[in-house]
C-alpha cells in the first residue's frame, strides 16, 4: 500500500501544520491529541488475505463390525480422544484408537504378526493397560498383549464373562488423531451394514484455509508466521503457514487471478467464539526490518513541501521534525523512521 494512502486510511490528512524551524515551538493543531513514545524493535509490511477458519483434516467413519442397529452416536461438535467410544451397533461400541492403519480384522491370541498389532500395544500402554510394563510394543500379539486387553474391558466395566482379551472387528476404530464429530451419517435406529459411513468428522485442531493468489506464491513459505483476524476476539492471533499448495486453480467464476491453496495452522484461546467456516483476515508478512526506530503511523504529517514529519512535544514545547518513512506495519499499526531517538515522544491524534 502506497504511503499516502496510509496516511489517508489513519485520518491524518485533514491535520492543519505548517512548516517551521525544528528549534521553534510551533501552535498545537485543532484536534484533540496526545502523545507516544518513540520505540526501537521489529517491523513488519504486510498483505491482508482473506481466509476461512475451521477444523483440519476430514474423515469418514465407516462400520468395519458387523451388520446391525445403530444405537449411539454422538452429538455433532462432540469431542472424541483415545480411548474413548465413537459410536454403538447393537449395544456394542466402537472404540477411537490412534494410527493410521485401519482395523481389518479381530485381534487375538496366535494372529499373525502386522502392523495393526504395533498400533493396539501403542495405544494400551498410553491408556495405561500395562503398568508392569510386560508388553514388547512390536507387530506380536503376545499373551501380555491379551492381559492388557482383560484389564482394559474391566476398566471399561465389562461383567466378567466379557474380558476375554480379544477384540473383533468393529470393537476399535484407528484414526490418526483425536476427532470431532460433525455430523452423524446413520441416525440411532437405522440398520447399518459393514463398511456403511456412519460419522463424518474433523481433527479437533483449528485451521484457516486461504486461496492464495499465485503471484503471491513465492513471498511466503511454510514455517512463515502470520497474524489471523478473528471475529469477536479483540486481538489478532499468530498462526504458522502449515502448507502451500502447488497446483494453481483458475476462478470459477469471470476474471481473475489464479489461486493456490495455502493452510495455517492457529490456536484459538480459551473462551474463544466457537466458529466454524468463520470468514477471517490473514496478514502475511511481505518483508521485516529488525531492531528500527519506529512510531504510530497516526504520529506521521503531510509536510508543507512534500515528504513526512512528526511533531515531537518535550520540555521545550512543540516542534516538527521531518523524518522518512520505512516500513510500514498496518497490523501494528506502526511505521519505520529516521530522524528521531528513542524515548522521544510524539503527537498523535486521540482515537
């Protein structure tokens, strides 16, 4: 964005100044003014992109037990960790465990070897089902493997004659990562036959996805800081680019600029609105200047011959001094100059 323009969006140009000698006190301006320090530090130009915050990843999850009548699925916006049911066919619940090899077959004493086996010890040593630690976290299904599973059903309040360290298939569903429920596919009540999608869901981590024009591709970088603008939070909140994609996708509608979809990863704070598709400003930093002299962008004039300049106010009164603009931060609301020394304070209009 152009300088000028700056200045014109802090509602600086209606200031009435007039040139004068930088030892001379000048007359105040007819608005209500006060002042702001001089300050050294970081500044970034940055690109404002609009961007839509929710939920990463998406997954489906389907019924891998046998045919049945679903008899309990969670409500949408429902939070699903480890260990923890996902859904019920015939009384009988799914079980969320975390990997990324999916269940296909009943876990069991003499089994072959697999990598589904590796995945079921992982997750009973982190629910706590071996605190002797007997289990050799490998691709066996070993007898402490089985122990594990009877001290699990008895955990989960299984009568006796259920903890048969065995599991079938249906009784566990792997998923990377903990899930949040959007929207049940098969409604309590309804037959559901193996393999039938049953939940539609999201990771329980916040994303903003942005259609990145190309042309803009090559000034950001995964691992680039960037600052999100959400809706009812009176502070923006600092995101990370996760991932920026490569193929370009022309607009679906009329002229326009190509576009890449790029995906930043945020953190919402506690009592945060609960959004979800939520439209939001990403601000992408473009360029950075470290360890500058800088003041509010409101601190800057019009100077009567051209060029910038600040009224500086100390104990010998008010004077202006002509100073040249850097970088300007329109997140921070801040610009790089020169000309002027830290701690020296500056007029700026009463917001």
């Amino acid at each position: 964005m152009a300088a000028g323009a700056l200045l014109a969006a802090a509602g600086v140009a209606g200031w009435a100044v007039t040139r004068a000698p930088s030892a001379a006190p000048v007359a105040g301006p007819q608005v209500r003014t006060t002042t702001a320090p001089v300050t050294r530090g970081d500044v970034a130009a940055r690109v404002q992109v609009a961007g839509v915050l929710g939920f990463d990843r998406a997954y489906t999850v389907v019924n891998h037990g046998p045919s049945g009548v679903v008899t309990a699925v969670p409500a949408p916006g429902t939070a699903v960790i480890r260990g923890a049911d996902l859904y019920a066919v015939a009384g009988v619940p799914a079980i969320l465990l975390y990997g990324t090899t999916p269940a296909y077959r009943d876990f069991t004493v003499g089994m072959t070897d697999g990598a589904d086996v590796l995945q079921l010890e992982r997750n009973l040593v982190k629910l706590g089902m071996d605190p002797w630690r007997r289990i050799t976290v490998d691709r066996h299904f070993s007898y402490a493997t089985a122990s594990a599973i009877r001290r699990w059903q008895a955990a989960r309040g299984l009568p006796v004659a259920q903890r048969t360290g065995r599991l079938g298939l249906g009784q566990v569903v792997f998923l990377p990562r903990a899930i949040r429920v959007g929207q049940a596919l098969a409604e309590v009540g309804t037959s559901v036959r193996p393999g039938a999608p049953v939940l539609a869901a999201t990771a329980t981590a916040r994303v903003v996805r942005v259609a990145l024009t190309a042309d803009r591709q090559t000034t950001v970088h995964p691992g680039d800081p960037v600052l999100v603008t959400v809706p009812g939070l009176a502070e923006p909140l600092t995101g990370t680019v996760r991932e920026i994609g490569t193929v370009a996708t022309p607009p679906s509608q009329g002229p326009g600029p190509a576009t890449v979809p790029m995906v930043v990863t945020v953190q919402l704070p506690t009592g945060a609105p609960r959004l979800d598709q939520a439209p939001v400003q990403v601000a992408i930093t473009t360029a950075r200047r470290r360890d500058v002299l800088l003041v509010p962008v409101t601190a800057l004039l019009a100077g009567a011959s051209g060029g910038y300049q600040v009224a500086v106010v100390d104990d010998v009164g008010r004077r202006l001094v002509p100073v040249r603009p850097g970088l300007f931060d329109e997140a921070a609301g801040t610009v790089e100059v020169d000309g002027l020394t830290k701690g020296m304070r500056v007029e700026v209009p009463v917001s």
